[in-house]
C-alpha cells in the first residue's frame, strides 16, 4: 500500500491495513505517520505523516455527533467502532499536547476457542464454577480480554445460563447459544459500573462478566454477586495470584481491610495472571499463565493475608492445577517455545529459575 506525500488515507484504509498485518493497535497522533503494534513491537507504516487536522479529522470521521460532544468536553472518549465483514474496534481518543491522539484496538468477530489459544485446561474448569469469583489479571496488552471471552464462549457453548456483561466498551460481541447473553455497554446501556451492578440480582443472572475491577465499589459488588450465587468473571492490572489479592485489599482503608480479606477468601475461586511472550520457534507470541485455585489452605492465607505463603502453595499444587508463572516460563523454554532470553527477563525468581536451567541444559546433555 503506496501513499504519496499529497494522499491522505482515510480512516477505513487504516483499518483495513491494521487488520490485514494482524497487528492488535495502531495509533495516530500529530507529528507521526500510523504506527502498528504487531506482535507486541511497535512497527511505523507507509502511510504518511499525520498533522494534528488529519489526526481530528480521522477520528470525527467515526464518531457520532453525540460522541463529538462528549470528546469535546471531556477531552477523552472510549468507544466501539464496527466496520461489518472485517472486524470490531475499541478505539481510545484522548488530547495530547493540544491536538487529539487516539488507540485502536482490534477486536475479532469470533472468539478463538481454547485450543488455538494456548489457554491450560485447568482454565477452562474454571467456567464450570457454579458461582465465585474468577480473575483474570495481567499487564497491558497480554490477552485478558481474550481469556475472558473464551471462557465466556465456552459457557455459552455449553451451559444454560443467563450471562449479563458489563463493559466499556463493548470488545467481543458474543451471540446466544445454549445460553442467553445480554451485554451492557457504560454509557449507551447503563450510566456505570455501579448503577448496572446494583439491579443484576434482580435480573436472574447466572454469570457476570465485569470488564474490569478498578475500585471499591466493583470490588464490593463483585464479592456480593458471588456470595449470592452469581459466576462473576473480571480482569484486574497485576502480574500475579498473591499480586492481585494485595491490589484489591489495598483498595480499601485500613479499617475495611480485615472483613474483606475473610469475604475476599469466601468469594474468590481462582486467579489466572498471564503474560504473552515473543515466540522462538515461529513469529508470534505464546501465552504464559500463573494459575492459583483457592483451596482451604490458601482461602486461610487469604483470611489472614499470607501473601508470601500463598506463592510457595501455588508452586506445590500441580495437583490441583497450578502452577506459578516461573514454572510456566521453565515449560515454555524447555519446550523451546521462548529464548532464554525472554525467560531471564520474565521470571519473577530469577536465580532459582536460572538453577533449573542449568539442569534442564545438564539433563539434555
């Protein structure tokens, strides 16, 4: 795709092109051509140098008057853009240095099953909780929504459940099956978080997808839709199990911290913390995830907020299908899936993971 310095694209060949790179972003602000972000490496285009006009004019050439209005006077604006027979879009526009930037996102029509995914099976189980809380945590960009989505998918395909998603926006569109999914977008469907979780139980839910715990008043409602019964699956910005536990108490002040450790050990059923890693074997990335189950012995260090007790009990439950990322990371490289390289500069214990490599490396000699 050739672009001369006097022809400017159009908001559609962006996204067209970003589609056909599989790239998962692309971002235009002032100053810069597109940029791709292509298998987590940002990768610049042909197309040429963006001027803080043509930055605004793509962005308004997508939106509603509605929408204008709302990035107008709030600076920022999150929303969905569909363009039909191609792909789903969650585009992020916000101001930057006097002129509009923005981040889009593609979000496929289908949901890729587990398989294709890399996902453990023990992940999948976690669909089959009847009611509880289950994490998806992970830094920016390493696959929580579509982790999220498959194990929706999975429900849907085999389960007879009300399913009622909460989101903003909306990224994986998901159409009945065996089950009935009802999506709510912030903004367009319900005024917030915490207005649409306030009337769920008065809805019949079954499962609860929640884009993403990122206060109290989520995390509140969250523990009680799964004290009453509800499956609630959400994500939340940390790098591991014990990691995600701390975030949510500190949430809170001190003085609320004891009673919700104890409903916080009751509620949750599972954390999966992942990270999507360079491949060594093929272009690409390949998933790695720490999986912690909440059995009695770590619903007690939860209780009684036994952070470092509750890595040690992850690393020792293989048989109730954990594993800790660092264990993860040792199968991805013995596997040669990743370098040793990646696996140095991802694992959270470097020196005792170095230890097995040698011995790995030891063994195949």
């Amino acid at each position: 795709m050739k672009y001369g310095a006097n022809i400017m694209a159009n908001m559609a060949d962006i996204l067209k092109y970003q589609v056909k790179m599989n790239a998962s972003d692309v971002h235009l602000c002032a100053g810069r051509k597109p940029y791709l972000r292509i298998h987590g490496e940002l990768m610049d285009t042909e197309f040429p140098v963006l001027g803080p006009d043509d930055v605004k004019r793509l962005i308004y050439s997508v939106l509603t008057e509605q929408q204008i209005k709302t990035l107008e006077e709030d600076n920022e604006l999150d929303l969905s853009y569909i363009m039909p027979d191609l792909c789903r879009f969650r585009l992020n526009v916000y101001r930057q240095r006097g002129s509009y930037a923005v981040s889009v996102r593609a979000i496929p029509f289908q949901v890729e099953p587990f398989d294709d995914l890399g996902i453990p099976l023990a992940v999948k189980d976690f669909a089959n909780n009847m009611h509880g809380l289950v994490l998806v945590t992970g830094p920016q960009g390493s696959g929580k929504t579509t982790t999220l989505a498959a194990i929706l998918d999975h429900i849907n395909s085999t389960s007879k459940s009300h399913v009622i998603t909460i989101e903003d926006p909306i990224e994986y569109v998901h159409r009945s099956k065996r089950s009935i999914i009802n999506q709510r977008e912030i903004a367009k469907d319900t005024a917030s978080y915490k207005t649409a979780m306030k009337y769920l139980l008065r809805q019949d839910v079954d499962v609860c997808l929640i884009g993403e715990i990122r206060d109290q008043d989520t995390v509140e409602t969250a523990l009680a839709l799964a004290e009453a019964g509800v499956l609630v699956l959400s994500t939340l910005h940390s790098p591991s199990a014990a990691e995600s536990i701390s975030r949510i108490v500190d949430m809170f002040p001190p003085e609320y911290q004891a009673p919700l450790k104890n409903q916080l050990s009751l509620a949750l059923k599972a954390v999966v913390a992942q990270q999507l890693i360079p491949r060594k074997d093929e272009k690409g990335r390949v998933l790695a995830c720490e999986i912690m189950t909440v059995t009695h012995s770590i619903h007690n260090m939860i209780k009684h907020f036994s952070i470092k007790q509750i890595y040690s009990m992850i690393q020792t439950g293989r048989a109730e299908g954990m594993q800790t990322m660092d264990q993860a990371l040792l199968q991805l490289y013995s596997n040669g899936k990743i370098s040793r390289y990646e696996l140095k500069r991802r694992a959270f214990d470097v020196q005792q993971v170095m230890d097995e490599v040698r011995k790995i490396e030891l063994h195949v000699t």
